[in-house]
C-alpha cells in the first residue's frame, strides 16, 4: 500500500509539472514569468513533501516503499514523454 501510494504521489507531481509548464509555455513571454515558475515549483513541491509526510504519519505507511514508489513513478512517467518525443 505504501509504494503504490508513492507511485500515485509521483504521477499526480509529474503531471503536476507538465501543467505547469505547459501553461507557461503558452502564455507571451513576459517579466513574471520566472516568477510564476519559481511559485509554481514551489507550491508543487510542498504539496508533494505535505502529502508524503501526512502518508507516512497519518496513514502509518513505511517511508521507504513511499519513496520508492515516488521515484519509480517520476521515472516511468519522464521515459514516457521521452519515449513520445522519439
């Protein structure tokens, strides 16, 4: 239950940055779009560390299956639009 709520938790954060980017990648280029960017990693990452620990506390899962689980997904979803970009 562990790894697959890590694996869950990293293709929400995987996706989470594809919008991210993409919606930055759409609008005109303009002075507060670094600051958009540094706002939204930020927001992204804290949702994904939040989320991990209420996982680990809340629910009592192992840390490690979690986090094996978010690095396996966050690899397994970069190959995928690495593969589609080939």
């Amino acid at each position: 239950m562990s790894f697959l709520s890590g694996y869950a938790l990293g293709v929400i954060n995987y996706r989470m940055f594809v919008r991210m980017i993409e919606q930055v990648a759409s609008e005109p280029v303009e002075k507060g779009v670094r600051n958009k960017v540094v706002k939204a990693g930020i927001f992204r990452h804290l949702f994904v560390f939040l989320a991990g620990i209420y996982l680990v506390r809340g629910a009592g899962f192992a840390p490690f299956g979690l986090c094996g689980g978010l690095l396996l997904a966050t690899y397994m979803c970069r190959y995928r639009s690495w593969r589609a970009q080939q």
